[in-house]
C-alpha cells in the first residue's frame, strides 16, 4: 500500500480542491469555484490525504458539536482510490465526531457507496423499519 497521511487541514489552495473534486467527476462543485472555496472554509471540520505532499482525499463536516454531524463530502482521487484513504477519512470524522449522537449523510444510490459506507457503521435509512426514520432533501 502506498503511504498517505491523513490529517485535519484549514486553508487549502483552491487549484488542489479544483483539481481533487474535478478528478471524481463533482462538475457541480468545479463549475463554481467560489463556492467550493466558501463550503470547505465554512466546514466544521475538514481532513485530507496526502501522498508525497499531493492532495489524495477530501472529506468535510459540519457540526453543532453537540447533536449533529453532516458528513459532506468524501472523495478520493481516482488513482488513489481502493487504497484504505476513504475508510481512514471517514474514520478521522468519526473519531472527531465520537460524542455527538447523530451522523448523517447523504450519497449515490450505487451498492458500492452503500457497502462502503455500512462498513463504517452507518445504515440506511430505510433499514430501520417502515415510518421510523423519514430523510428529506432539497436542491435549488
């Protein structure tokens, strides 16, 4: 396995972030830039990967500190990806996060994201029983 460290990180260049978030495909961050640069500097938290100094891997949260953390963003730069750096960003959030109740997220309906994110101990809404739990979103 190739090294990468994983730890917090404030002030990031905005052409690293372009080119990460531009690597997975995320045109809706990259296409504004400005915004992109507000929501990562807004985070509560926000870690990295690095690999000999280049940005590997993002994830971001915001949080109360006390009843909710939003994981927002986890990404991996495609070839970096099926190394470890995905489970050890979440993880860094989690651990951050450990005595604040509610995790969420949001994420593609892909078996794959499910199997990665049910790994590290989340579920789905929807596995816990009919009219329990309701998730709503929206977009404008």
């Amino acid at each position: 396995m190739d090294e990468f460290v994983v730890g917090p990180e404030t002030d990031i260049p905005l052409a690293e972030l372009l080119e990460l978030y531009g690597a997975v495909g995320w045109t809706v961050y990259t296409d504004k830039p400005e915004l992109l640069a507000a929501g990562v500097a807004g985070s509560s938290y926000v870690v990295t990967a690095r690999r000999t100094g280049r940005l590997v891997g993002l994830a971001r949260a915001v949080s109360d500190d006390a009843t909710i953390c939003y994981l927002q963003d986890v990404l991996v730069h495609p070839d970096a990806q099926r190394r470890g750096i995905g489970g050890a960003l979440v993880r860094a959030v989690l651990d951050r996060y450990r005595s604040v109740r509610q995790k969420v997220l949001l994420t593609d309906d892909e078996p794959a994201q499910r199997a990665f994110y049910e790994a590290l101990g989340y579920a789905e809404i929807r596995d816990f029983g009919p009219g329990t739990l309701r998730g709503f979103v929206r977009f404008d």
